[in-house]
C-alpha cells in the first residue's frame, strides 16, 4: 500500500529546494502518494496564524510529513515556531539528526555521530514571562516521563545500529535540579543496556569536543536547547548547514526537514542546495522500512556533492540547483 506523505514546502528557497527534491523522488517511483498543504510566513499574513487547523489535521492523517524551512519571526507580538508547534501537537519528541563528514566538505574528516534530542520540553517550553518592562523570565521543564522516552530512543538506536556508547550531554552543576532529573534517570536508563558504553559529559566539554575531537563521539543525547546549539555545531564541522538532515519522530506520527534555514538572499536564483531536504527524505524511506532505496538515494547525494561542477555554490561549487539534480539523477 502506498504512503501518503504530506508536503509544506515552506519559504524563502523552500519551495525550489522542493521542487528539486520532488523530482528525485518522483524519478525513483516509490510508494508515495504526496499532499501538499501551506504554512508559514504567507498563510499567517493572510488568515493571521501560520498553519490552519484543518491542515493540521491533514498532516495527523498521514503516513508522514516532509516539511521544508520556514521563517520564524523575532520579537513578541509574532507567530510561535511552526517547527514547534508541530512536535507539540504531533508529540513529536525525538529529534535524531545524524552526522557523517562528506568527502571534501567536512573541516573534520572521520566524523560519524548523531545527536538525539528532546524535543518537546526544555527551554522550548513555550513558558515566558514579560513580568515588568525590563524583565523577562523564561521557565526550563524536565520531566522524568520525557526523559525516559528520549533517553530510550538514544539507547534503542546504539542497540540496533550497532553503535558503541551513549553520551549524555548535560550542565548538571550549575543547573542541580533540572539536568539533576535527566542524569538520574538517564543513570537508570543505561543499566537497561549493559552492552552500550554510558558517559556524561558537560554541554561546554561537548561543545569543545565537535571541534576539537568529534571522532570520539557516537550517539549524544541531550536536552532541547543544548541538542538544538550543538546540532549546528555538528553540522558545520561535517559539512554544513546546508547538508545536515533530521527526523523528527514520536509514538504515531514522523517529520523529515532540512536543518538550515529560509535563505531570503538566495530565493529565486536558482542555486539553492536541496541535499538537506534530500537526505531528511532518505530517513523517511528508511522509516518507512525502504531501507535499499534510502542507501541508493544516500550514495547517489554523496557522489554529486563529490562533482565541483555540479554541486551548488554554497557547498563551494560551480554549478546550481539544476545541474546538482542531474547528477543526483545520473547517479540513480
């Protein structure tokens, strides 16, 4: 049976990156039937919220949802994240982005780790405050419920892919309760799992680590605020932004996304690089159990990043969003 997968292809260059990325898809004949739906920056300018109820539930009728960048506006008085809105209402709680250093892109070569993070709580709770005129508070949850579930994620994926150890990345001195809570439970989660290495590590001593010896870490998992900083890190010694995928999953339904952002500048030229949305799209095949088709997509990405004159500007190329689709095509 096919899967019904819904499309947002977003703003900024999300709607060519799309494009690009549905005319692979469309060329490898899956079993994928897509629906698209809008949200972001134009729907709120025009019906006053960024993603319509009834869209909304369109997407919980599906199989998954494909999802390219949208532009998040700063300062009060604007629009929630929609990316947020989204793991909330979908409970989409584990944030997985996987890292691996791309032949001639990467500043470190050998990288292979991937950042599991909560996604649903933390810092990103949505709890501010303006309690007076010049101060603000902004209120940090942690639960031991959504602990566990990300903390389980992190160990499950060690266990089936064969992964050597677990870092639990966390500021547990300075914040005593809050990271106190994530490493007890995360102490009591890896007794679980007697066959994967457990070490804790402090968020500074992590983020030193993505660029100074990256190659030591394997699965990290974190809280939401630390996962979303260090995620970028991780992105930008391994290759870029513009290249970095995640998943986005929970009990019942699934998100795949480009990790960089709208890139307004670049609209419309016909050099925006799909490979983020690409690569978010080989994690939903394998979601979907297309594991064969998700490592031919994969190896026909990492050949054309590897062609100068085919690849995209950005990624310190010769060619354009046009000519990087040929070659991923070729390679199929």
């Amino acid at each position: 049976m096919n899967k019904r997968v819904v499309i947002i292809p977003g703003d900024g260059i999300g709607p060519e990156i799309f494009a690009a990325t549905l005319k692979v898809l469309s060329f490898m004949n899956l079993p994928i039937n897509f629906v698209k739906v809008e949200g972001g920056k134009k729907v709120w300018e025009k019906f006053g919220k960024p993603l319509l109820k009834e869209d909304l539930e369109i997407i919980r009728g599906c199989d998954a949802l494909l999802k390219g960048p949208i532009e998040t506006p700063v300062g009060s008085g604007t629009y929630e994240s929609v990316n947020v809105t989204l793991r909330k209402e979908l409970d989409l709680y584990a944030n997985v982005r996987p890292f691996k250093s791309v032949f001639e892109l990467a500043l470190i070569p050998n990288v292979d780790m991937v950042i599991v993070r909560e996604n649903t709580e933390g810092m990103y709770s949505g709890l501010e405050y303006r309690l007076a005129e010049d101060v603000a508070i902004g209120i940090r949850v942690i639960t031991k419920r959504k602990s566990e579930r990300i903390l389980r994620v992190a160990f499950e994926y060690a266990l089936k892919r064969e992964r050597r150890k677990v870092t639990i990345v966390h500021k547990g001195n300075i914040l005593k309760e809050t990271c106190g809570l994530f490493i007890e439970t995360a102490r009591k989660m890896a007794q679980n799992y007697p066959s994967v290495k457990y070490e804790e590590m402090h968020v500074d001593s992590a983020a030193y680590k993505i660029v100074n010896s990256p190659q030591d870490l394997d699965v990290v998992v974190t809280t939401n605020l630390f996962g979303d900083i260090l995620s970028d890190e991780a992105a930008g010694v391994t290759g870029g932004l513009g290249i970095a995928a995640s998943a986005n999953v929970g009990e019942k339904h699934a998100m795949f996304e480009a990790v960089h952002g709208t890139a307004p500048d670049i609209a419309g030229k016909g050099i925006a690089n799909p490979t983020g949305l690409l690569r978010a799209s080989a994690m939903m095949l394998e979601y979907f159990g297309l594991k064969n088709e998700a490592e031919k997509l994969n190896i026909a990405i990492i050949e054309a990043l590897k062609n100068k004159e085919a690849r995209t500007p950005d990624v310190g190329g010769l060619g354009n969003t046009e000519t990087f689709v040929k070659e991923i095509l070729k390679n199929l």
